[in-house]
C-alpha cells in the first residue's frame, strides 16, 4: 500500500515511516509537516492511505480532507484520549493515538486495507468529526458558587477534579472549589489533550503529573505538581493510557 504522512512534528513523521517500514506492508511515497504542501502532492499523486495529524497550525486535517478533489483512506494520528476518540467510531476511518504503538499500528493497516474496497465520502466524515470535536466544546473557564460567591477558576490551572460525597471539586492552588458539573460531563467538555479520567473518581490535568509509583495494593499512584504533592490512585484499566498520554514507552 502506498502511504503518505502529514503531521507538522517532524520526529513524529520520521518515526511513523521507521514503524511503517518495519512492517513491510507499505511503502511511504512522501510526506510533509506543511498541510498546504499536502493538499498539493494528492491533487497530484494517487495513494491508499493518508496518515494524517489533526492539530495543525495553519489547516487542520479535517479542513485538508475538505480540500481533497477526491475521496482516500484516512488514518488520524492524534493526541485526543479515549472520549474524544468516540468520535472515530465509524467504519471508514481509523486513528492511532500518540505515541504510536507497533501492535496498533498492525491493526490500523489491516482495517486500512479493508477500507480501501469500501467507497466513502472522507469530506463528510471530516465534517462530522470536526463537528464532534469542537474545541466550542471545551471548557477554559468554571464557576465555583458558594453562598452569594462565585469563583471562577481557569481550566488549566486546575490540577485535578474529583468526586466524594456526591459532590464534585475542582482542585486548584491548594483549594478544593465546589462546581456543579459531574465528572462525566466535564470529561465531555474538558480539552482531551490535557485532561484525562485516570479513576471513576478522578480526571488529572496531564501537565500537573510529576510522579507514577507503585501503590501498596499493588496498583498505581500519580504524585502531581501542585502545593500539596498530591496523590491518586490510578485505575488498573486506565494505566497503559495515562503513561502513553505521559511518554513512557513499554519495556520490551
């Protein structure tokens, strides 16, 4: 299969073609970190899948796809996390969520070959994915209301929001506030490249997390970097993500 990467990180093009060399199974025919550039080569050049970033400055992949004069098999690389990935739940598509694993990878290619038997409209796709993943979705701002009070607290200062006592807080310089949304709808409205649910009970501001170590039952805890030295537990189920959402590479 023929195979073109658009991401405007350079090491990650690299290190996407390594991978997809590795497999055998796809001869990358270019690249670029200029989705301009990359609206050119495919008016040009037929391939079978396009790996292609989401977050771009200048044209986002959605808007490139927008931009195509005919229809090609979609492959997302992107840093959103698990719910906002929902949005990827069409046949036609697939995604592979930074870093990029070599398993992962296999399967994309094996759905990416299914899909190119399969006529799709990629444009609406990209319409509709755009649509899902709105950053008009997400919160930058929350009130916290206490009494006549209201507090309002910038999202990304915020180092993590829990649950107790059927109450939900939003933790932030060394204070808990009191907010009225649940953590399932903040984790709808959160930006998904900086927050991630780590617990039921739990969502993490990603660039607050100093620390993962051992817990005495044997799971896992974060040691976050705010005032307190905060520390949560991490649910077995959602481990592998948070370290592939912090850069940590599986041990071989």
């Amino acid at each position: 299969m023929r195979a073109y990467i658009v991401d405007d990180e350079r090491l990650a093009v690299h290190r996407l073609a390594r991978l997809l060399d590795a497999t055998g199974r796809v001869t990358v025919v270019g690249s670029t970190t200029d989705p301009e550039a990359a609206v050119g080569f495919l008016h040009g050049h037929e391939v079978d899948i396009l790996f292609l970033d989401i977050q771009m400055p200048g044209l986002t992949g959605f808007q490139l796809l927008e931009r195509l004069d005919r229809d090609v098999t979609v492959i997302f690389t992107t840093a959103y996390d698990r719910y906002a990935l929902d949005a990827f739940a069409v046949n036609s598509i697939d995604y592979l969520l930074k870093p990029i694993d070599p398993e992962r990878l296999a399967r994309a290619l094996d759905k990416a070959e299914r899909m190119t038997l399969q006529p799709h409209d990629v444009r609406a796709l990209a319409r509709e994915l755009a649509a899902a993943l709105s950053p008009t979705r997400r919160l930058e701002r929350i009130a916290s209301r206490v009494g006549e009070r209201t507090t309002i607290l910038d999202v990304a200062r915020v180092s993590h929001f829990v649950s107790k006592d059927k109450l939900t807080f939003a933790c932030a310089g060394g204070r808990e506030h009191v907010v009225d949304l649940t953590l399932s709808e903040l984790e709808a409205r959160l930006d998904p490249r900086r927050f991630a649910r780590i617990h039921r009970a739990t969502i993490v501001n990603i660039p607050f997390v100093q620390e993962l170590f051992p817990a005495v039952d044997g799971g896992v805890q974060v040691r976050l970097k705010d005032e307190g030295k905060t520390e949560l537990s991490v649910a077995r189920d959602r481990v592998r993500e948070l370290k592939d959402r912090l850069g940590i590479q599986r041990r071989a």
